[in-house]
C-alpha cells in the first residue's frame, strides 16, 4: 500500500490489493492488538525507533497518510483473529479511500487470523482479488 499511495507519482499502480497490510503505524503503536506491549516492541524494533522518536518516520511509512483522489482502486482483506494488525488498519484505509472518491472493496473473514487462512478462505479471497481487478483495471 505505501508504495502504491506514496510513490504513485514515479509508477502509478493500476489497483493494490492488501491482505491485513498495516495502514497506520502510529496507531499501530499506540493501539496494539488486544493492548499487547510485545507488538509495541515489535513494531519500534522494525522500524527502528519509536513514534515518540521520529514521528515523520512512522507519518512517512503510513499508507493512510498518501490517499489521494487520484489513488488507485484497492481491494483489502482482512481477517478478524488477526494478532498483529488490527482490522481497524483496513477499515481506516476503506474510509479514507470511500471519502477521496476512490473504489474499493473491504472483505473481512470472521474467523481468518494474520495468513493463518483456512484453503477455503484463501481460495474465496484470490476469486474476489481477481473480480475487482477484472471490474477496476483498464
């Protein structure tokens, strides 16, 4: 997502398709799955600091922060026994994208975790990525 929403001036994306991508690392950070201190420390290991450290990185790393009009149609998927990225990530991104105009599809899988996906799950997923991208890509 980040590279098709920030960067789509270089290279512009026909659609993005995110499954349980992350969309807002500050949030992220500051609203853990379930409140968990170990995702806390996860995610300032990976990006290197902490919010409270270098706010512009976690803002320049966050796709929410590059939707635009112009940004391509995006399909999410999600699952709700995700125990690292939140569902909230997707549902913020869908409304962001719903309110710039944008097309877009939210999927969410009740019982689906963080690619933990059931083949049946998985299977319904790639049939729906592929009738978006068959309805949105010219």
């Amino acid at each position: 997502m980040l590279q098709g929403y920030k960067d789509s001036f270089t290279v512009k994306p026909k659609a993005i398709v995110s499954f349980f991508g992350p969309s807002d690392l500050v949030d992220m950070y500051i609203n853990p799955v379930g409140g968990s201190n170990a995702l806390r420390l996860l995610l300032a290991a990976a990006v290197g600091k902490t919010p409270t450290q270098d706010m512009p990185l976690y803002l320049n790393s966050s796709p929410v922060n590059f939707i635009r009009s112009t940004s391509a149609p995006t399909i999410l998927l999600h699952g709700s026994l995700d125990p690292l990225v939140d569902t909230m990530q997707s549902i913020k991104v869908k409304d962001l994208l719903t309110l710039a105009g944008v097309t877009n599809q939210y999927v969410n899988y009740p019982t689906g975790g963080h690619g933990d996906w059931s083949n049946a799950t998985y299977t319904d997923a790639f049939n729906k990525v592929q009738a978006f991208l068959r309805a949105n890509v010219r």
